[in-house]
C-alpha cells in the first residue's frame, strides 16, 4: 500500500479536509510522529503536530468557505517516503465577496506500515503567473 | 555518511552556491535523478535539472549581489531522504540599494550512496513576521 497512488489519494483525502473544514479528516491525514511542520502561505514554520491542528481549527473558524482545485499534481515514491508537488487553485467567498488564489504546495508524507501520514505541507503563495492553454503554467 | 551533519553540510553548499554565484557548486548540490523540482519565491514549478541550472543561471546573470543568514534550521533524516526546514534571511545590494527578505525553505536531499543531492527546493516569501527575542519567530 506505500504506493504512489495510495500517496495521491491520502492527498486528495488532505485537501477534502481543507474544503471540508474538517478537523476529524485533517487530524487523521497528519501523522503523529515528533517533529512534523507545517508552512502555511506567508507564514513562518509552525511544528509539532497539536500546533499544527491548533492552525487548522483557527482557520477553520473563519467565515471564509474555500474550494481547492489541484493542477499540475507530480507525486513521487522514495521508499517510506512520498512527495507530491502540486499547485491549489484556490476560490474564496467570505459572504458576498469572491476571490481566487493560487498556492504551490510541497507535501510529505511517511508510510508508517499502514497508511501515508503527512509529516511536512509547505504552502506559498503564487505571485506571477500567466495561464497559457491546458495544463501548463510558466512564470515571466 | 548519509548522517544528518552531511545533510546538513550540503544545505550549506547550496546556500555558498547561492551567495557566490557559483553555478558550478550548484550544480555539483542538485541531483542528476529525473524528476527533480524548484519553486523559487513566488514563482511555479520547475521541473528537471536542465531547466533549474538555467534558472540559476539567470538569478546569477543579475546584478544584485545576496547575503543569507540562516535561522531555525531544522533537518531530519528518513533514510535515504532528507529533509531540511529554514528561514532565510536575505540581505540584497543593488549598487547603491540595499533591501533584505526573509523566505521560510523547504529542501529535500536524496542520498546516493555517496553524497546527499538536492532533488527539490521550495522557497517562498514569508508575509508576516514578527520577530521576538533570540531565535523564536511566530506569527500574527
């Protein structure tokens, strides 16, 4: 089961958490060993998984409701650790305000014997960025 | 010798590559593997060796000369992965302009069997910071 697309799915399974708002999925998704981290977009490295879902319950809190489109997802298997690198194409609406966004997002999960855990999300935000056609991004 | 003091000595060569411009230590730093990725601050995803050289390449080509101080540096080992956390604090000249950054990283290292090689970087511009005493930041 440490394969690539079981990686991909807990993946997926992370970012239904985060449009979810869902506490129970975010904290199942993330693993329980020491030193895990977490960079959300703009801020500084925040470790140790309590605190961790501590950011995730404050930003579950907000008004805001999100919806996360991935693109361009690359997923890579290194033994007991998996690496996806994706970009969120992320659509904001706080009441009647509507906003978008696009996120690169590093991932690390650990297989732990039984499932892959998330030991690192590493969020930035995209400043220049020009669609071209289909999938493809380029930066100027 | 895939121990974390290695790991943590080629983080440092990248960075020596980065302050000094030096392509050829850059180079030496990055992985020849497939696969490898960089998502310099702000910018999308590059994808492959060829293409990440060149990038530094241009980011050397400019006339803005870099200082980085290193802070909060964290760096794991899972085998033949390793994994390092850190803030950048960048210090930039531009003949007479000076500036300064902070960029919080994500690097990831294979080890070969002979020497860890970079085989993904994730910089990406820290937005709030609020600086307390000694090494501890935290934000807003």
């Amino acid at each position: 089961m440490n394969t690539r697309d079981a990686l991909l799915h807990q993946n997926a399974r992370f970012y239904e958490a985060f449009e979810n708002f869902s506490i129970e999925v975010m904290g199942d998704v993330w693993s329980s060993v020491p030193g895990v981290r977490c960079i959300h977009p703009g801020w500084t490295l925040i470790e140790g998984r309590e605190q961790i879902m501590e950011s995730w319950a404050r930003i579950f809190e907000g008004e805001v409701r999100m919806k996360v489109s991935l693109r361009n997802v690359k997923a890579a298997v290194y033994g007991r650790i998996g690496v996806v690198v994706l970009m969120e194409e992320i659509s904001y609406q706080n009441g009647k305000m509507a906003n978008s966004g696009t996120v690169m997002a590093t991932n690390i999960f650990e297989y732990d014997g039984a499932a892959w855990k998330m030991i690192h999300h590493h969020g930035s935000p995209m400043i220049v960025v020009e669609e071209q056609e289909g999938e493809n991004f380029r930066y100027n």
